[in-house]
C-alpha cells in the first residue's frame, strides 16, 4: 500500500505535469486512508500485547532503613546492596532478600504472596530448611513484617531474589505472535508477493513492448495508476479492517460472558487451544472448603448427621471424643473471624486463614453439643494459647499448647495439668507419631497395627472420593517449660513429637464447582484434552478429576507405566510434532506426582504426551507447572492453556500460548495471562474456545468473500488492459472504492455470524499446518466463486460497449487505436463510454457480491436452513450491510463532486438488474456443490470444499 501510494502521488506530479489529474490524487487520498486504518488498528494491538506487569511495581518497597558506617539511615530501596544491613520493624515490606542475624522473640513475617499460606511465619536466627521458602531465618523481598522487629544482611537484590526470578521468569519472554497474527502475516507475504510481481511486470510490459509497439496508447503517468491496480486488485484493503472488526465484536460478547481479553490478536489462539492444563482449587472446586465427614477409631459419620446420631444413642456420652476433637479443631487453628462481621451467621463471616483452617473454624465455631459441654464461646474464655507452630509443607502439620485459664495462677505442677499440646496435619505424618488412639466414648487405646490399617483404610477411601484428610492429635504437657526463648520452645516441642494420641480423622471437601463436568465434556467433545495440575496430594487430586469427568477410566497408569513404555525403541525416531495420540489410541489415564516430573526423560515425555489422554499432574512446584508446560508444548504440534490465579503461577501462565487467570487471583498472576475471568467461572472457557473458533471461521470467510470478486474480479479488469489492450473496464479509484467501503460494509455481516452446529465437534485447529488460506480455500475463490464473477462483470462491459455500436473485437486489441475518430466517435465521447462502462463493471461487482455473501454464511449448510431474517442463524446484519453497499454505490454514480474529481457517472437503467440474478446464480451454483459435499462426503467435490 505504501508502494502503491507513492507511486500514485509520483504520477500526479511531476510525471503527470503539464495537466495533472486530480483522479490520481484523489486514489493517493484512498489508499493513505487504508494505511492509516490498517496502522492505528496494529498499533492499538500493539500497544495492549507490549504492556508490562505494572502490578510489580506496588509489590516493591520504595525506601528502606539501612545501618551504614555504624548509622542507621534512609535510603531508596534501589540503591540497596549485598551486604547491607537493612533494619525492619511491623508493618515494613522487606525491601531484598535478607538473612536474619538479629530478632525480637515475637517476629512474624507474611509469605502469603509467595507461598500462598497466610499464616504468620516466626522469624529464626538459625536455617530451619533447605528450601527457601520455608526456612524461617530469611525475610525475602515483598513480603510483610506483621510484628516484632529483626535485623538482616541482604544477600540478593533486583532479579536475584526469590520475587524478581519469578517475576522475571513471567515478563521476559520473547515477542510472539499470536496464531492470527501468524496466518495474517502468511497471506499478507503471499498477497504481497503476488501483487508486487504483477506490478513490476505491468510496469516491464509497458517499458518494453506497448510504449515501443502501440505508442501513444499510455503515458507514464498512466501506465503507472494501470499497473497500481496490479497492487490495489491483489490486495484486499479490506481485510486488516474487517480483521479488526472481528476481534472487537468477539470480544465484547466475551466480556458479556465476564472474560476479559487484554489482546484482542490472542482471541483466535483459544480456537487452537489443544491442551488446557487447569489448576484445581478455586478453578475445578469451588474455593469453599468445608468438613463434611469425621471418625473415630470405632465410629465415623457426617457433619450432617451429628444431631441426630446424638440424640438416638442410649448415652449421649457415647460420643464424648467430639468434645477433645472440638477443642483441637478450634484452638489448633490459624484461621480468624474478621471482627467486623461478627454479627453474621457463621457461613457469612469473613475469615482470615487458609481455606483448610478456614473450614475447622467454621464447622468448630457452629458445633454446640449441650449434652457434651461442647460450647466454643465457653471454650475460648476457658483456655489461652501458649505457644504456636504454624503448619508449614515440610512438617504438614500444625502445632498449639494451650492452657486452662483457671489454672494459669496455680503452682506450676498443677498448671501443667492442664496444659495441652493440640496438632493437626498430614495422617501420613502424624499417625507415626501416635502411640494411643480414642474411640468416640472417649476411651483411649493402644495404637496397635490392626488400628492403624483401619485408619489408613478409611484416610484411603476418603481421599478417593475427593476429601483432604486431617489427622486431629494431643498430648498432655506435665512440664511445660514456659520460660523458654521462641527458637528453643520450637526444639522443646519437637522433642515432644511422640507418643501422641490420635483423636480422630476429619475430611474437608471442596466441591467441584456445579458448571465444571459439563464444562470439562464441551471441552473434551472439542477434542481438547484437559489435564490438572495441582499442588494437592494424588488421591485427592484423582478423586476431584474423576468427580469433574478428566479422568473416566478405572485404570489410571504411573511412572512405573510410563518408564516401560519409554523403553520402547521406536519412540526414538519420531518427529517432535506426530507425538499425539491418533484417533484409533485406547483412552488412557495417567497421575504423576512433582517428585516424578523432576525425573523424567525426554522418551518418558515422548509417551506421556503422545499416549495419554487423560492426566492428573499432583503435588507440583511452580518450576514444575512450567517445565510441564514446555513439554507439552514442545510436542504434538499444541497449543497450551493455563489457568492460575497466583504469583507463582505467574512463569506458566507467560510461557503458555494461552495464560488464563482468575479474577479473585493476584495482580501478577492477571498481568502474565492474556484472558481473565472476572467471576472465576470455568464454564466461560468453553466458550472462549467457541469464540476463537468462530473468530478464524469467520475470518476464513471474510476473505473468501472479498477476494473472488474484490481481488480477482478487479484483477482481471487491469489484466484486459495492460495485456489484451482494452480500456480499463474497472477505475483505480473505483477499486479501492469498492475495497474499502462496499466490500467492507457487507462483510461485517459476516463478523456478527452465529457459530455452525459443527464448531464445537471438529478437532483444534492445528496451528502449523491448517493455514487460514489453504490450497481449497484458493480453489474456491480462483475456480469456483472467482471463474463465476469475473465473467458476468465483464459481459456487462461488452453488452454496453455493443449497445454503443462497439463490437468485441472493437473494444478488445484496441490499444493505440482508441482515440479521436475512432469508429465516428470523438475523444470525449470514447471518454464518456469508458465512464459509463467502468461503473456498470463497479454495479456489477457491488450487486453480485449478495449472492456471493449469501452463499459463504455457512461451509455446508443449505440457505434453506440458515435464512439470515428469522430462525435460529438470524443475523440483521446481512440485510443491513446489503442495504449499505447499495447507498455506497449510488453515492458513488450520483455524488455531484464525486463526478467532478473521480469521472463516475449514472448508468442506464437496464444495467441494474442483471447484476442480481449473476448474485442468485452464484448461490444456486454454490448450493448445489454444498448439497454434493453433504449428500457424498467422501467425493473428489466434499475433498475439495474449504
């Protein structure tokens, strides 16, 4: 387009001069209008794909209190470095990594924005942990001091904290471009390609053979706009609009759904989406935790139920082990109400915690036994919380000591004899660490191993239904050591880790949200495979997949599975993208833990990913869900999707094609996804894959309608003239005319198209190999549609022409021979001719397009059932864009100053006409091929259809 506009500015002046035309300004006019629209709409796409994680920047302090040649003093926090001591007291974010060297004893930091866990994490002057985000003696950058005041020597600033690689792992990735982007980009080569080359040899034919052979029959002048229409024929100026247009009415029926696309180029890359990789708690589960199941070693029943169980036991006390399971379930807890919703129900309350410990407070917080003295607010006034170790993922368990009030001003023997220690955790954890255990009479008994395969048994059978178990323990202190500094309270208690009593077992679960199943089968039946990858242990894990129908079969492989079929040696040769599983493969299932990712081979990945269909990824590490995401996207030609609502979800959701975030995630998890849902609703991204589809399938047609009659039909008009020596039958202004207003004023109908019955049942589109502008799709336009409409609009030129006395081989092979006298006729009136001519030519491609656009609504469905007025494919639009394109025409022939400057002129009446029965033989012609396509599906005409 710029080529072509320099070159129409050239031929105004100087090469126009003396007398230059104001009809080749008038198309430069044009054609920088087309570029302009074109380069606002790439700059807007632009401008939203190139945005940075601005969110990081409130995760950072601004300044920080550093102890510099023995003073404290207030530095910027950029001006930091290793080595400096950085002093921090309650409510300062920690400004770099840092290693505590000092400590009050009530230190408390908040790691929630890295680790997710909101409980208050003790501050240590000693490494508890290899990892670093559980040892207890760093403070490390964007978190939260809660309380008490420490000391620390940095030790890595900027990107080479924990926060900045996570941070930079998500916002460095190369430029890409999206899917559409992609196959924009192959047309407009291709396109271009095509284009230039007629030009250059117009421009050769003219040097070389017609200024020598016919001279006088061109200037240069005009032999430059002629083979300008070389350019603008080829190119359909349209389409970046109509590009444009599609992507915006996409996504604003997505954001009617809630989905908020930050690229509207990235919309498309949903309908390629052939692996979603879904986290599970907040995203397949709804959030909500809640107890639903409690046993004893002799007893176990449902939240539901207790009342009831109660009141028909002969003795009431038959059930008095709910009172110690209340009291640890309550006071070993680091979950709070929010104060100011007190005065709710209990379900409504605002808690502060994890949603574990959320889900122990509100099922301790409304259990009220009379019978059984169970009463929390008598509880929590009867006994105060001594010390604490919060849960953490390398103990799995929590710890509490708490004390009866009454007791606490006693002598110390017997205060101790109400001192209890309270844990919770892992059963897999604690039970080694139990040697009695109570029935639900409150009884307690050895621990012996019958006991133990019981509880076991039941822990087994309630993670595969989906619950997380805890295991709920005590054990009577006689000689607390009150006086103890934190650091060395901590060893004193794990030193009391033994011979402990298990209460009993509880089972929280997170239901699946209700839309989730159906969600997951839609996206199935898409031929889109969903795989979960979650922190959360494998048979809970399992469990949800199989409630939420990702995994349907009963066999679910291991590695061990995966190992025996890597050793196969014909996985060797195989190429990267053929490694998926074939229509005709069995459907198989497989889970695999954070520890098996670790240790699997590129073969192990060639069979997970060329094998299985149905995958449960649990127990995984952010690193992991990244390398996960590579590999699969590495193979078999996919196209990726992530859904995290985190900060460490953050690398996955950038290195995936398609990162999805939550609405209720953090702002980093959202700024590193291309698609947010604003309301947390799994059921939008069946849709979002519907609209990706229904964007290229509307693209798709989009231009195979614009270019059988705005492309090649234009075409051919330039071909007769600079090959056959005919005068151009098509004006260049009326070319780009017809591009960019007519062609783009029917074709938005085509935007505003309902997705075809099949959309959601074919396979994703592969985005290597299926080209929006495939060798079918050229078919139809250049020997189909395109061998049908050039012909009719060039048989209005001749009827005209003979009307004026003007046979065929009068018009054609004319060359220099069109001018003053020829055949009687004097300059002006062979102008007038050409005038009249070139805008029944336009008429004709104008009215013919309707049956065109009316033929390319659906691939293989019949007009009969697809009737754009009324019925389920309704679309006003059509008739709209019809009327449109109609005023734009007459607008043209009419317009007194569009006379003046472009030489357009009204035509006879009886060219009217015509150009709509060449529209509806257009249809019937394409109707039949699609009753061809339906009726024989397996015939040379079906393989040929696009």
């Amino acid at each position: 387009m710029w080529i072509a506009f320099v070159v129409t500015i050239i031929s105004y002046k100087p090469l126009g001069e003396p007398d230059p035309s104001a009809v080749n300004l008038g198309v430069a006019v044009l054609l920088m209008l087309v570029i302009i629209i074109s380069a606002t709409f790439y700059a807007f796409v632009d401008w939203n794909a190139s945005r940075i994680m601005k969110s990081i920047k409130s995760l950072i302090a601004n300044e920080a209190a550093v102890i510099r040649d023995g003073q404290q003093q207030l530095i910027p926090a950029t001006d930091i470095v290793v080595g400096d001591i950085v002093v921090l007291s309650t409510g300062d974010r920690v400004p770099a990594d840092l290693r505590i060297v000092s400590a009050s004893s009530d230190l408390r930091i908040d790691r929630s924005l890295l680790t997710g866990e909101s409980d208050m994490i003790p501050g240590s002057l000693d490494a508890t942990s290899d990892n670093a985000l559980e040892t207890r003696n760093l403070a490390l950058t964007s978190t939260f001091v809660t309380q008490g005041t420490c000391n620390g020597v940095v030790f890595a600033t900027g990107d080479r904290t924990i926060m900045g690689r996570l941070v930079k792992m998500s916002g460095e990735t190369k430029f890409k471009l999206t899917t559409i982007q992609k196959e924009i980009w192959f047309f407009t080569k291709v396109i271009s390609t095509v284009a230039f080359s007629m030009f250059s040899i117009s421009l050769l034919l003219f040097g070389v053979w017609l200024r020598t052979s016919y001279p006088g029959y061109e200037t240069i002048s005009i032999a430059i706009m002629n083979s300008i229409g070389c350019l603008t024929a080829f190119v359909p100026q349209g389409l970046p609009l109509c590009f444009a247009l599609s992507l915006t009415i996409i996504a604003r029926r997505m954001s009617k759904r809630h989905v908020l696309v930050k690229n509207l180029a990235t919309i498309e890359t949903l309908g390629c989406m052939s692996v979603l990789c879904s986290d599970k708690t907040g995203t397949l589960t709804a959030g909500k935790m809640a107890v639903e199941s409690i046993a004893f070693l002799d007893n176990h029943l449902l939240i539901s139920e207790i009342d009831e169980r109660i009141s028909k036991a002969p003795v009431p006390k038959s059930f008095t082990a709910l009172s110690s399971l209340h009291m640890t379930a309550r006071l070993c807890n680091g979950a709070k109400f929010d104060s100011s919703t007190a005065d709710r129900p209990i379900h409504e309350r605002n808690v502060k915690g994890d949603p574990t410990d959320t889900a122990l407070l509100r099922f301790s917080e409304g259990l009220s036994i009379p019978a059984l003295n169970i009463d929390t607010p008598a509880l929590l006034s009867s006994w105060r919380r001594l010390f604490e170790i919060p849960f953490n993922s390398k103990n799995k368990w929590m710890l509490s000591v708490v004390q009866e009030i009454e007791k606490t001003g006693a002598d110390l023997a017997e205060a101790n004899s109400g001192t209890w220690m309270l844990v919770k955790g892992a059963p897999d954890v604690l039970v080694k660490s139990c040697s009695m255990v109570m029935t639900s009479d409150g009884n307690v008994h050895p621990f012996d191993e019958a006991s133990r395969q019981r509880m076991a048994d039941l822990q087994s059978n309630w993670s595969s239904e989906g619950q997380r178990v805890l295991a709920l323990c005590r054990k009577p202190l006689e000689a607390f050591k009150s006086n103890l500094s934190p650091n060395d309270m901590e060893e004193y208690m794990y030193s009391e880790m033994d011979n402990l009593t298990l209460i009993g077992l509880v089972g929280i679960r997170d239901p699946p949200r209700p839309d989730v199943p159906s969600s997951v089968a839609v996206i199935r039946r898409a031929g889109v495979r969903v795989f979960m990858v979650t922190g959360d242990f494998k048979l809970t894990a399992v469990a949800i997949a199989r409630q939420v129908g990702i995994i349907s079969q009963q066999r679910v492989d291991t590695i061990d599975d995966v190992r025996a079929a890597a050793s196969e040696k014909h996985l060797t040769d195989v190429r990267l993208p053929d490694i998926k599983p074939s229509d005709n493969d069995p459907i198989r299932a497989l889970v695999l833990t954070g520890e098996d990712v670790s240790t699997l081979t590129p073969l192990d990945w060639h069979v997970i990913v060329g094998q299985y269909t149905e995958i449960v990824f649990a127990r995984t590490t952010p690193d992991q869900k990244m390398k996960i995401v590579e590999e699969i996207k590495a193979r078999g030609d996919n196209t990726v999707a992530v859904t995290g609502d985190g900060v460490n979800d953050a690398p996955a959701l950038k290195a995936a094609d398609i990162g999805v975030a939550m609405g209720s995630g953090s702002d980093v998890a959202k700024e590193a996804a291309a698609l947010i849902l604003l309301n947390n609703d799994f059921a939008s991204i069946p849709v979002s894959i519907e609209m990706g589809r229904l964007v290229f399938d509307n693209l798709k047609k989009v231009t195979l309608y614009l270019m059988p009659v705005g492309s090649y039909t234009e075409f051919m008009a330039v071909l007769a003239n600079v090959i056959f020596g005919m005068q151009i039958p098509l004006s260049s202004y009326l070319q780009v005319c017809f591009s960019i207003t007519n062609d783009v004023a029917m074709s938005i109908s085509l935007m505003y198209e309902k997705a075809e019955a099949d959309l959601m049942l074919r396979k994703p589109r592969n985005a290597r190999t299926d080209r929006l502008t495939d060798w079918r799709l050229f078919f139809q336009i250049y020997l189909f549609l395109g061998l049908m409409s050039w012909p009719c609009a060039m048989s209005m030129w001749f009827v005209y022409m003979n009307q004026q006395g003007l046979g065929f081989h009068d018009v054609i092979l004319a060359y220099n021979k069109w001018t003053d006298g020829y055949h009687g006729y004097t300059q002006d009136q062979l102008n007038h001719f050409v005038s009249v001519g070139q805008c029944i030519y336009y008429v004709t491609m104008v009215f013919m397009q309707y049956g065109n656009l009316l033929a390319i609504r659906n691939r293989r469905v019949s007009l009969l059932n697809s009737n754009p007025l009324w019925g389920p494919r309704r679309n006003l639009a059509v008739p709209m864009g019809m009327v449109g394109t109609a005023l734009i025409a007459v607008t043209n022939l009419y317009g007194p100053g569009l006379q003046k400057v472009f030489l357009t002129t009204p035509i006879p009446g009886m060219f009217w006409g015509p150009p709509f029965a060449f529209g509806l033989g257009i249809l019937c012609m394409d109707e039949v091929r699609k009753l061809i396509v339906r009726t024989y599906p397996k015939s040379i005409v079906a393989k040929m259809a696009w």
